[in-house]
C-alpha cells in the first residue's frame, strides 16, 4: 500500500506531467473541481483542473467536486507512472469516475 506522502507526489507529478501537455498540445477548454478518494487509506485530495492543468492541489476531500476519482492508493501510484492504464483500471473496477459525460469527453484529450 502506498503512503499518503507517495500518492500527494504521485499528483503533484501528474499535475507536472498536465503543464508539459498543455505546452504542447494547447489548453482544454475545462474548469472543474476535482476529488480524488483513496479507498483503502481513508484518505483524499482536492484540486482544480482548469485549462488542461491541475492547480491547488489540496488534501482532503471536496464532496461538491464536478469531478471524482475513487481508487487505491497502489492504482493511483501505478497510473500515474504508467504502469495502469486508466480505462483499463476502469473497466476492471480498479478505479472509477463520476463526471457528466460531456465532461469525461473533454477529459479523454488529456489521456
């Protein structure tokens, strides 16, 4: 099981990871809150996505957000590293997304 610690920088290296994307495909026209809930830590991170980036990265939940990702800690680390593919860990239920499906079409630009 992977820390609190190792799953804060897995996002924060994602969220670097968004910036270099937005450098060189151009912006994505979404500004959502985002939640992300770890299952088996009982634990939770808040952020924003706006323009294809994620800013004010947060701990603790947002139980208002437009967007949430509930999985493990292990999932979260591995997708972020590449070793989980997200629809993959998706259709096996490793993770989920809850977001309006316009949204989650705007979000596939950025996978």
């Amino acid at each position: 099981m992977a820390t609190v610690d190792e799953c804060r920088q897995a996002l924060h290296d994602l969220a670097a990871r968004l910036d270099a994307h937005v450098e060189a495909q151009g912006k994505l026209d979404l500004d959502r809150t985002v939640a992300l809930r770890l299952t088996d830590l009982g634990a939770a991170f808040h952020c924003r996505l706006t323009g294809g980036r994620l800013v004010d990265i947060t701990d603790g939940d947002d139980p208002k957000a437009k967007i949430a990702l509930i999985t493990t800690s292990d999932n979260l680390v591995a997708m972020v590293a590449g070793k989980l593919d997200l629809t993959r860990a998706i259709a096996t239920r490793q993770a989920s997304i809850k977001a309006n499906p316009f949204d989650l079409l705007k979000l596939r630009k950025l996978m």
